[in-house]
C-alpha cells in the first residue's frame, strides 16, 4: 500500500489533483482545503490511504498525517465509505468534528456536512470512545451560531462552512468566528 507520497503537482481537476512522481502521474482525492492551497508546478506530500475495491483503487491524500488517522477513523464506521469520510473533513476543522463527537452533538454532524440523522448518530456511537474528550467545547458552539448567522445574512451553507473552515481556531466564541469570517467574505469581493 502507498502510505506517503511526494511530488509535483501535474493538474488540479475538481476534488483531486495528479501528483506527478517518478514519472508517474497519480489521481490523488483531498479535500477542498488542500486543493485550494495547491497550484500546478508546486511540489508537495501526501499522508496517503489507498482505498481497494473491485473496480477501482483510489488515492487519498492528507497533507497532515492527523488528517489521515481521522480519515481512517471515519472509515470504520459502517456505512461510511472513503468518499463520505472526506466529505466530512471537508466541512469543518478536524477540532470541532473531535468536539461534536465527544459531546454527544449527532444533529450538529448531519446540520454540517449533509449526512443522515442515523449515519451521524452512527459516527458519535462508533467514534465517541475513539476521539477522547473535546479539545474546545467553545469552538464547536462558536461555529454553530457564526454559521447561522452567515446563513441569516444571506450566505448559502457551502460558503459560510467553507469559510469558517479558514477561521483561525484561536478565534473560539461566535462574536469573533463571525467577524474573521465576515472579512474574509469581504476580502473575496
């Protein structure tokens, strides 16, 4: 199995980009978050999961190896296939999954990355003992409220999670979530 990975950046497509190394070009899925930080020619590594099955072997690339064992974790969950599991990561940080998860928060899961009422309540079951005790419990109620704010703005879900994915954690009440993400929509304009 590919573990890690480490070229150049060939061409960035929707939801993957080829890695270029040793000659060969690999189909590497990640999240948006990475692929945005990412731009062709640029050299960069991947922690790495290979997902096998009998019509396809794809690729999944983290640039964080902690990225990588929260993928993993998701994946042992059943009915949570490697796609789902980077849907997931591709809605909030790594720290207010852990935070949801270990606070019991299955609705928060499925308002945040689409997912189902018993597939959320699935992943807290199955991961609760797993992802141990919340790191920020203010963080998680932070981007809730920010998040519904920016929607009452006018905002659709996408953009107001994906800009709270850029939030830096440090900002954990949903006054100062909301104002860093308020400038950085701003930025954008």
């Amino acid at each position: 199995m590919i573990a890690y990975i480490e070229g150049e950046i060939k061409a960035m497509r929707p939801g993957h980009c080829v890695l270029l190394t040793g000659g060969i070009g690999y189909k590497v899925f990640t999240t948006k978050d990475a692929l945005l930080r990412l731009s062709p020619g640029a050299r960069v590594q991947f922690w790495t999961h290979m997902a096998v099955r009998e019509d396809a072997q794809d690729l999944y690339g983290f640039a964080l190896e902690d990225e990588l064992r929260f993928f993993e974790m998701l994946l042992t969950v059943s009915g949570i296939g490697p796609k789902s599991a980077l849907a997931v990561l591709d809605t909030v940080s790594i720290e207010t999954l852990r935070s949801a998860i270990s606070q019991n928060r299955a609705e928060y899961l499925t308002k945040v990355s689409g997912i189902g009422k018993k597939t959320a309540e699935k992943i807290v079951l199955e991961l609760k003992d797993k992802v141990g005790a919340a790191t920020e419990g203010g963080a998680l109620k932070g981007d809730e409220e920010a998040l519904e704010a920016l929607r009452s703005l006018g905002y659709s879900s996408t953009e107001a999670r994906d800009t709270l994915r850029k939030v830096p954690s440090q900002f954990s009440n949903a006054n100062d979530r909301l104002r860093e993400a308020l400038k950085l929509l701003g930025t954008r304009a």
